[in-house]
C-alpha cells in the first residue's frame, strides 16, 4: 500500500542552505586553527524561545584557564532564519542583516593593535 502525500506542494529547497550557526562555527574553527590553539573559538548556544535560537561566539585561552571573551552573538528563527540580529560585542554594535552574505559582511571583530599579539 502507497503511503498518502499529506505534506502538499512545498517549496523546493535550496541544494545548499549555509546556516547563521554554521558560519560562527566555521570561524571559530579558523581562529583555532591560525593561532595554533593559543586561543580557540567556542560557541554557547542558548534558546531564547521556540521561535528564537541564540548563539554567542567566545575567544578561549587555554593557558589561563579557559578565560573567555565575548566576540559576538547571533539571534534568528530557526524557520525563517533570516533576517537575523549580529550584536558585535567588541563595538557594541547590532546589525540586521538579510541574508548570508550581508552576515559575513557585518562580521567584523574589532580588536586593540596588540590584542592578538603573540611571542615578542
């Protein structure tokens, strides 16, 4: 016996859908990997709501006991995803943004000169 289509016409997917996550997850990921691990990127997930994901990206040292400081935060629906809210903590900035490449555009830690300074 076929199973009965209950769903209806939905709207084809895209083949590729990068999601808000997945970007702070991958710049994290890149800010371990270019230090070496001297400082590690880690990501705190925290559900506001059913209709509201928050995701903050921190900078962890290792070698002082897991300090961390906070980069940037990022809230969306999990359906809609976008528009999505980036608070850039390092500017005390928020930006709206539309899309993915609007988000990796608004994306931009701001850092003293010699903050990421390592060796003499």
């Amino acid at each position: 016996m076929a199973t009965e289509d209950l769903w209806g016409d939905l709207p084809k997917a895209a083949d590729s859908v990068n999601m808000p996550k997945s970007i702070l997850e991958e710049q994290a990921a890149l800010l371990s990997e270019k230090t070496n691990r001297i400082l590690e990127g880690y990501i705190d997930a925290e559900h506001d709501s059913p209709d509201s994901a928050l995701f903050s990206l921190y900078i962890v040292v290792p070698r002082l006991g897991d300090y961390k400081c906070g980069v940037t935060r990022l809230q969306y629906n999990p359906i809609h995803i976008y528009p999505a809210k980036l608070f850039d903590i390092t500017e005390s900035k928020v930006f709206e943004v539309n899309d993915e490449k609007e988000l990796k555009s608004a994306f931009n830690p701001h850092f003293p000169d010699d903050f990421l300074r390592f060796g003499t």
